[in-house]
C-alpha cells in the first residue's frame, strides 16, 4: 500500500468520478484506476461501486476512507513538522470566518501570511460561528473568526477577542426612516426584515435585541450572504441590523445609529491540542500562544 493509493482512493470519493479525480491527482485516469485496482486486489474487497455513470465508496470503501484521511494527514503532518524543525513553514491552513468578519482585514491577513509563508496552502470556509466552533474544538478547522452576541464567549476553544461594536440599521434610501441619524427598534420592527437563518448566533444578536424591548419582528428573508442582504435592502424588500463598516461600505443603503441596538463581539479561535506549525505561524501576528 502506497500513499499515492489513498490519495487517489480520496479523491474519487470525493468527487464521485474518476476523470475528475485524476485531474485533481495531476496523474492520468488509466494510472489512477490501475492503482486502486491494485490496492483493491491488495485488499481483498471493492472500494467502490462503479457503472459508466455513477460512483460510490462501497460499505468497505467508506470504512477504508477514515483511516486513509488520517494516514494522509498524519503524513502532511510529519512533512510539516520536519520542515519546521529547520525554520521552513509549509502544508494545510484551514480558516473559517463568518460573512461580516469587520474586526481584521482578512484578505490583508492572508496576504501578509503568504509572503512569509508561500509554501502553506489556506483554504477558507464561510460559515455559522457555532458550527465553526465546534469544527476548531474537533481539529476539522485550524482556526476561526467569530461574530458572538455580546456577553457570549466561545466555549471549548482559546480565544482572543478582536473587536466589539453596536449593529446598524440599513435601510433602503426610499425608506420612510432614511432621513434619520437615529431610530428605534420599536420603528425598524414595523418592516420586513433580511436576517440570517434562526438560531444562528448571527441572528441571535438581533432576535435578542427585540425580546429584551419585548417587540416582535417579521424576518421576510433568512440568508448567509451579506452581499445578498444588503441588495435586498437596497430594493426597498427589506431593512437589516449589520455590522457599521459593512453597511456604511454599501452606498446603496443607509445606515442609521440603533438606539438599543445588539452588541457584537470578534474572536479569533483556534484549538490548544496540537496545533500545526502553519496554526502556530498564522497565530503568531496576533499576539497569543497557541
């Protein structure tokens, strides 16, 4: 068994086909295919189910990928752990960030890295900050940017806090409350709203807000695109609670000061087991130990 082997036996799994896998293996599909049918001879069992149309890990397969990811890993790691010993930074950075990261320039961020550290590779996900603590605490993400209601800390994780703020209403320019340097929940509670999905700490800042002032909203759109938000307000379907430089940054909306407005708190997560030396390196700017 051959590393090669589980990195091909990876990537059809993933992408369901063997031409796309070769692709991504930069080895051509007759090599692939004669390598895993190699391994499965080695092995006794089908690690896939195949027609001219369809691909799946068989039951064999799926049980044979867990190790295989890990294998794979460990091996990255150890390639990592050596570069480091001799002051070289390299393998995978995996960052997660919410949509209305404010309290750091992310794209800044990751140019900075890479001109210390070219030989990392960082893959981004967008996502929920519960989901994404959960995914740090797991080891499924390096590291995390965070939005949290004010008074919620992450639980599970080393956090450092980058940034606290009061959201802003933005409303469509044709809104009757545009006018105003300042508003009311009470007032913004009489339109429609853009939010993110229910129960979602993004959304959780504003449905608090409105319980403590014991008003009741409609939220018309629920979405993770803060893009997609800020075009509904600006045609006039909806009014949204975002963070300032967010709304303020979109000159098609207006942003009003809240008065009673959710608080918002940043945080940069990461784990404390093990961490590699790419965390430790994307860390380090930061300011804490990992």
């Amino acid at each position: 068994m051959e590393l090669r082997q589980l990195r091909y036996v990876v990537a059809v799994a993933e992408t369901r086909n063997f031409t796309r896998a070769a692709a991504r293996c930069f080895v051509a599909q007759s090599a692939l295919s004669r390598q895993i049918g190699n391994l499965e001879r080695e092995l006794g069992v089908k690690l896939f189910a195949r027609t001219s149309r369809r691909v799946e890990p068989t039951p064999a397969g799926e049980a044979f990928l867990v190790g295989a990811r890990q294998s794979i890993e460990a091996a990255e790691r150890a390639v990592a752990d050596a570069a480091a010993a001799v002051g070289e930074v390299r393998g995978r950075l995996t960052i997660g960030i919410i949509p209305t990261v404010v309290a750091v320039d992310i794209a800044e961020v990751l140019q900075r890295f890479r001109g210390q550290h070219p030989r990392v590779r960082v893959g981004l996900h967008v996502g929920a900050s519960d989901v994404m603590t959960a995914q740090v605490a797991a080891g499924e993400l390096d590291a995390a940017f965070l939005g949290l209601p004010g008074g919620t800390e992450p639980q599970g994780v080393a956090a450092l806090e980058l940034g606290r703020e009061r959201l802003v209403a933005a409303v469509p320019p044709t809104h009757e409350l545009a006018h105003h340097d300042t508003v009311t929940l009470r007032r913004l509670a009489e339109s429609p709203f853009v939010d993110f999905p229910a129960g979602s700490p993004g959304r959780a800042q504003s449905d608090q807000a409105f319980e403590a002032a014991e008003l009741e909203r409609e939220v018309a759109y629920e979405m993770m695109s803060v893009e997609l938000m800020t075009r509904l307000v600006s045609r006039g379907l909806a009014v949204a609670l975002l963070p300032a430089a967010i709304a303020r940054a979109t000159p098609s909306v207006r942003a009003l000061r809240v008065d009673g407005a959710p608080s918002r708190v940043e945080y940069l997560i990461w784990s404390r087991f093990n961490p590699t030396p790419a965390t430790r390196a994307f860390l380090s700017p930061f300011g804490p130990r990992p």
